[in-house]
C-alpha cells in the first residue's frame, strides 16, 4: 500500500530499492514477483547477482508452493505454464560469472518483451554487479579509482541499464535491489545507479528497527 500511494513505479520504468543490510529488499522484490504473477499473470525474470546461494534456493521454493512457477519433478522435467525465470550467479561464482548475470537475465527478459509481453525485470542486487565488475577489473591490472572502485564504474552501469527499454512490442520494468554500503548513499556504486533510475524506493533501518515493514522512507523515496 505504502509503495501504491507514496512511491508508484511507471510502466516501463527503471525503479531502485535502496537499503542496507537485512532492511528488507529481497522480501520487497519477492512480494511483488508473487503480486504480478498471481494479479496480472505476467512473466517475470528475477536476476540473482551475488547474493546468499540460500535466498536463491528459498525463492525457487516459495515461487514452486505459490504456483507462480510448476515443480519440474511433478511435470515430468517440464516448468511449461511458469510465470518467472530465474537466473542465478550467487556469492559462491568467480566474478566474471557475477558480472555477467545480471546480462544474462537482460536478454531472457528481452526475448519475453519482444514476444509482445509488458515484463518485470528484477535484479538482486545491483551492488553485486559493480563489486564484481570491480573484482574483475582488479584482475585485468586496471588502476582502481574512485574507494577502490574499477575506473570504467559508469560505463560498466550503463551497458546493463541503457539496455532496460521499452519498445513498440512490449515493456521491460526493471525493480532493482541496491545495496548501500554502511548506509551512505553518496558510496560511488550506489551513487552512480541514481542516474539512470526513474523512481527510488529507500528502506530506512529506523523504520525497520520499529518492526514496520516494508520499511519504506516516503520522504527519502520518489
């Protein structure tokens, strides 16, 4: 409710889910895969970047026992009839398969967009993405700029985010789980997904710390 009357997301749109750590982003994303799904009956691509291997497990699970998703094992090998994709390069995989993820995902929900379909793209978590975009260029000997960030930061940005349009065919509307490092927004890597947003979702720990969820910032948020 709070998010449908304060901070509404625009068909099409590029929305991000600032927090720290444990304030509730991947619970926010999770609700509103189940929302669309069950409401709307649209296809989702949920991109796992870096996160615990743990929360992928349980969202697979939880999208199986919601019927967002059909349990291979019941249809013999087949998930015909699921509304969300999954794509997952979690904290355990070497950086280039992090960096790459999130574009991996990109393009499942480019195919589903230009079938015709308006679909949901969410990504958890795009601090992951520009972590191993960093560790990558650690390993390729680059200068680190910027609090130990890669140099081509910016660049690295928007090759995944100018991809997030909407065309004639169909809509791709991103929601984007954005880590804040120690809760400063003015860190490089969240600092320089702001620009390519079109609306902003910040989760406040004193909300959250009071027990109420989702604990979303209706002053900080757009």
């Amino acid at each position: 409710k709070v998010i449908d009357l304060l901070a509404p997301y625009a068909r099409g749109g590029k929305i991000g889910l600032f927090g720290g750590a444990g304030v509730g982003k991947t619970v926010l994303i999770q609700e509103l895969i189940n929302n669309v799904a069950k409401a709307h009956g649209g296809y989702s691509v949920f991109a796992g970047v870096g996160e615990r291997t743990r929360e992928g497990n349980d969202l697979y699970h939880e999208m199986i026992e919601s019927g967002v998703n059909k349990d291979p094992h019941e249809n013999n090998g087949s998930t015909e009839g699921s509304k969300a994709a999954l794509v997952y390069g979690q904290m355990n995989e070497p950086p280039g398969a992090r960096a790459r993820v999130a574009l991996t995902g990109l393009t499942i929900a480019e195919h589903f967009r230009d079938q015709g379909q308006d679909v949901l793209f969410f990504v958890d978590n795009i601090f992951r993405f520009t972590q191993a975009g960093s560790e990558v260029s650690a390993l390729l000997g680059r200068i680190p700029s910027a609090v130990g960030y890669q140099p081509t930061l910016a660049t690295d940005m928007g090759a995944m985010q100018e991809r997030i349009t909407t065309t004639t065919k169909g809509s791709i509307t991103s929601v984007q789980a954005i880590y804040v490092p120690a809760d400063d927004l003015t860190d490089p890597a969240p600092a320089t997904s702001f620009a390519h947003l079109d609306a902003t979702t910040v989760l406040n720990r004193a909300i959250s710390e009071k027990g109420i969820y989702p604990a979303v910032d209706p002053l900080d948020s757009t």
